[in-house]
C-alpha cells in the first residue's frame, strides 16, 4: 500500500514536466473577428484576390513614385516610337521594349504603363469614393425603413424601386454633357470625377438599402432589443449601439462586390466619353481609343482590357471568400 509520503516523493520526483503534462489546457474563447479569419486563411483563392486588391491600392497610391522609377511621365509623347508612314508604334505588340514595358499608345507615343498605372487611379478611386457614399446613404435609409416601418418604410421602398428602375448609365451622359466646365470651385476631369462619384454612389444605394433593411427588419425582434427597450434605451441608441454593430459583416461584403460593378460602370462612362477628360488617362478611355486601330495593334486594346478584368476579378474573388469567411452558419 502506498503512503502519502511516497506519492507526494513520486511526483516530486517526476519533476516540472510530469506537472506541466497533467495541468489543464486553459480553454481560450475566439472572438467573432478571429473565426472570421481562420475561415479566410482556408479560402486560398479569396487570399489570392485580397493579396491582387492590396497590390492594386498600394498602385494606385504611390503611382508617382512607381512611375518616376520604371516609367515615363504620363502626359509626354515620344514621336520617335511611332511610324510616321503607318502611324503605328515601331515594333511588335504595340512598341513593347526595355524602355516601354507595356509599348506606347499609337496616337503620340505615350508610355502605356504610365497611362494603366494612373487609370488605376482614377478607376479604383471613383470606384471607392462611390461605394462609401452608396453604403452611407444606403445604411441610413435602409435602418430607418426597417426599424420605424409603416409610411417611412413605404416611401423609402418606393424612392428604391423608382431608382432600381432608372436608366442609371442614359443619366450620367445626360448630367455630364449639360454640367458646365467650372462649377463651385471644380474644374476639367476633377469635376467630371466628383459628377461620376455622385451618379455612381446615387444610384448604388438602393442595393445595400434593401439588404439593410431586411436584416434590421429581423434583428429588431431579437430578445436583446426587447431588452434595450425595457431598460429605456431610445431608438438612436437601438439603432446606433444595437443594431449597426449586426450589419457590419453585410456591409463589408456588400462594399467589397460593389466595388468592381463601380469600376465597369466608370470604365463604360469613360468608354462612351462621359469620364474624366482627356489627357487625364483612364481605363475606359484608352478602349475607346483603341477601337480605330485595334486591327493592326490589338495590343493597346488589350492592355486596359486586361487591367478591367483582372481588378474586377480580384474584388469579387475577396468579395466572395470574405462573405463565407463572415457567415455565421457557415462550416
């Protein structure tokens, strides 16, 4: 029979790794952010796409830097890279070489990757601004419809439909070939800039506006906004503190698929001239400069081209892997 004084000999005598092995594991709660993320990091394919979003951004930001390093100034013609009898650039696929690394374009010989760089600019920056107002306006009203009901509800729900139904791209052309060329202070492409995010962002809310308000219209009879209530809280603090803290994870996703819909809707107003004015570059722009040449060099219609669909791929493979990664029923 083993006594007390040989038990507690034993285990001193297995030493601190015997403790260590027979101590509980502490059992760590994860936060909703960390399951998230450990559902990201299995979706390769979405990581890929965020990994090609970041690039794209980082771009877009420090374009003046990346073109003072492997490019050409944006707006300065090379006449010398361009045939004077075929009026196309001298060389195969556009003109590409060491010193033009996506060729030229074929009008004044301007560098091309200087030209894609800048457009991811003005795309990705017209495509972000008017996905923020779209999300804000849609957010507001669509909390409102969802949580008051009754007349409000009807009339944000009809203002909805009408907009769902407008011709959204016959619009912008007609806005922006009345819009003067100054006005309150704006000027050139950066009002023609300011006029695209606002049609763009307009017309935009009422998609996340109806998502909004099917999720208010079911979180609202939760047990802890009856809670809320019982305890005195107004419709502000419901609203604010209860309910849009729930809405976070469909609007992140909604941001990030609505994102590539803004990006083709400014490379289309661009494409039939309802863009940022020339020599301003952008994406848009350059295929409809392509159109009367892309015969003899495809190439020029085929960079910007690929430019569109390589952005608008990423943003919808994140957009993707971020809805399955925030989707609480999900595995």
């Amino acid at each position: 029979m083993t006594t007390p004084t040989e038990t507690t000999g034993s285990a001193a005598e297995a030493g601190p790794e015997a403790a260590s092995v027979a101590a509980p594991k502490k059992i760590e709660g994860r936060s909703p952010g960390k399951i998230a993320w450990a559902r990201l990091k299995r979706d390769k394919v979405a990581l890929f796409g965020g990994a090609v979003v970041v690039l794209l951004i980082l771009v877009a930001i420090f374009a003046p830097v990346i073109i003072s390093l492997f490019g050409h100034p944006v707006d300065e013609p090379h006449p010398d890279q361009i045939n004077p009898d075929l009026g196309l650039p001298n060389g195969a696929y556009g003109g590409i070489s060491g010193d033009f690394w996506l060729g030229v374009d074929p009008k004044f010989g301007r560098d091309v990757f200087s030209r894609v760089v800048y457009g991811a600019r003005v795309s990705l920056g017209v495509a972000f601004s008017a996905a923020a107002l779209s999300t804000v306006i849609g957010v507001l009203l669509g909390m409102a419809a969802g949580f008051f009901g009754g007349w409000i509800d009807s009339v944000i729900s009809r203002v909805m439909d009408v907009l769902l139904a407008f011709p959204q791209l016959l619009f912008s052309i007609a806005l922006i070939s009345v819009m003067p060329n100054d006005l309150i202070g704006l000027s050139g492409s950066f009002l023609r800039m300011v006029i695209l995010v606002v049609v763009i962002g307009f017309f935009g809310w009422p998609y996340i506006g109806r998502i909004v308000r099917g999720q208010v219209m079911s979180l609202r009879e939760r047990e802890y906004i009856d809670a809320a209530r019982s305890l005195g809280a107004g419709s502000g603090h419901i609203l604010l503190k209860e309910l849009l803290p729930n809405l976070v994870a469909p609007i992140l996703v909604y941001m990030t698929l609505i994102i590539p819909t803004n990006i083709l809707s400014e490379a289309a107003l661009s494409f039939l001239g309802a863009g940022v004015k020339p020599p301003t570059p952008s994406w848009g722009q350059m295929l409809n400069d392509a159109i009367g040449i892309y015969q003899s060099d495809p190439t020029y219609m085929v960079i910007p081209g690929l430019a569109i669909f390589v952005t608008v791929l990423a943003f919808n493979l994140f957009g993707d892997g971020l809805r399955d990664a925030l989707d609480p029923k999900g595995n």
